[in-house]
C-alpha cells in the first residue's frame, strides 16, 4: 500500500533511516542506545520479520510468511521490503508518531532506501558500516547462516556497501560498540534531529 509523501503535516517529526548489512551490528546499536533514545522522545519501530530467529536482538515481531502476506494485504505496513529471503515490514503507527512531531527510528535496507525517502523526503539515512572481515567474523560468530549463506550475505554487502550519496551519514561499527552509539547521538544533535550541540 502506497502513500502520498504530500500527506504529511509540515510540523511533522523526522524519521531516522538506520541500514547496514546483516551482522554490521545495528540491532546492538538500537538496543544499546533504546534507553537514551526514548528519554529523547525518540520512537523506535518494530520491525516485522518472516523469521521469529531473525528477531533475536530486537524487539520485532516474527511471523509466517501467510501472516505477513495478510498483513500486507490489510495495509498494515507503512514500509515493507524483502532481502535474505526474508520479509520486512514498518507497521502504519510510525505516521502517527512522525505526525504528532516525534522523530522515528527504523531498523531498515540500503536497497528500500529511494522508496523510503520518496515517502519521507525529508529521512535522515544513517549507514553502519563495519570492515569485510569484521562482518564475516561476526556472521561466523552467531551461527545464524550457513557458510553459503553468509557468502550471501557478503557478497550483498559488497554490492550495495560504497554510496556516492552525500545524503547518507555512514556511522563506523567496526570497534567498540560504545564509539558508534555516541557517532549516533552525535549525528542525531548535528542534524537536528535532537537539540544541543556536541
């Protein structure tokens, strides 16, 4: 279901577009940073994942694939998105946060990111990004994939990790975890998106 972009009040809040590969680390991020963002009036979104395993690490929903199919065709979804063989879905609610002027975090893709920003032009994309080897250690590590799998999963991140957009902030995740949560806040702060200065 598609919505008009044209239909969001211009008092509205900022959504924050989160991306990065499978493994780069942004479930940790979210969870790293849920307490200071919420304390900020953030609103972080609950994915909805044709995989309860995928869900580890998160607060989404997992779901058969029937399910997710359903709630698609009852317009549930204000985003939704497919990668790894696997469904992605942003329930509707986040328009009612982004309208009532608070800003939204929202677990996405690198490859949905020109349908999110022709919905929300005004998005603020935030890249994770962390070294090849850094991703393949910890893909190996969580034992989710099978090694063909994560060679997947790798070779997708190859494709899609260099961006010649100057529009996308890339937030660095390959050290401690600490680092890429204050370059979150800080970025949040340069952008606007949370008031004060660093």
């Amino acid at each position: 279901m598609q919505h008009d972009a044209s239909d969001r009040r211009s008092g509205a809040g900022r959504l924050i577009f989160l991306m990065g590969p499978s493994g780069s680390g942004k479930d940790s991020i979210l969870e790293a940073s849920r307490e200071q963002l919420a304390a900020a009036g953030v609103e972080i979104a609950r994915r909805v994942i044709t995989r309860s395993a995928e869900a580890r690490g998160e607060a989404a929903h997992g779901v058969t694939p029937q399910q997710f199919a359903a709630l698609l065709a009852q317009g549930a979804f204000a985003m939704h998105w497919q990668a790894n063989g696997l469904d992605y879905g942003i329930a509707v609610q986040v328009d009612a946060w982004l309208q009532a002027g608070r800003p939204v975090l929202v677990n996405g893709s690198r490859a949905y990111l020109a349908e999110a920003r022709a919905r929300y032009p005004d998005l603020l994309a935030v890249l994770v990004e962390v070294s090849p080897e850094v991703l393949r250690e910890r893909l190996l590590a969580r034992g989710r994939e099978t090694a063909a799998q994560i060679e997947q999963r790798l070779a997708r991140n190859a494709r899609l990790q260099h961006t010649s957009d100057p529009t996308v902030h890339v937030l660095d995740n390959s050290n401690r975890l600490e680092t890429a949560v204050a370059g979150l806040f800080t970025l949040l702060r340069e952008t606007g998106v949370l008031p004060g200065a660093t």
